[in-house]
C-alpha cells in the first residue's frame, strides 16, 4: 500500500523549482538596471532642479 500526501500538499521536488521569483527579487538581481536607475534617476532630479532655481532668476532690467 503506497501512501499519499494529503490534500494540497505535493510530495515531489518539481513544485519548488516552479515556483515564481518575487519581482523585488528580480529588480535588485539585475545589476546593469540597478546601475542605470542609479545614474538616471540622480540627473533627472538634478536637471529638473537646475531649470527650476534657473526660473527662478529674476529679470535685468
């Protein structure tokens, strides 16, 4: 008499190989993404930054 698992619960080691990688998991693993939202995100707030304290300039007269 063979003995199976009960309900919901799969004895095989196929179920932890499909399960599904957390996306944070994925983000922080890719290090070429991580170094491009490391670069971009720093010029972008410094550019808006700059055109922002240059607005505010006031005009020769």
């Amino acid at each position: 008499m063979s003995e199976t698992p009960p309900e919901g619960q799969d004895s095989s080691p196929e179920t932890e190989e499909e399960e599904q990688i957390p996306a944070m998991q994925s983000l922080l693993d890719n290090t070429f993404l991580l170094l491009f939202i490391g670069v971009a995100i720093p010029t972008v707030i410094y550019t808006i930054w700059g055109v922002m304290e240059i607005v505010n300039i006031p005009v020769a007269h």
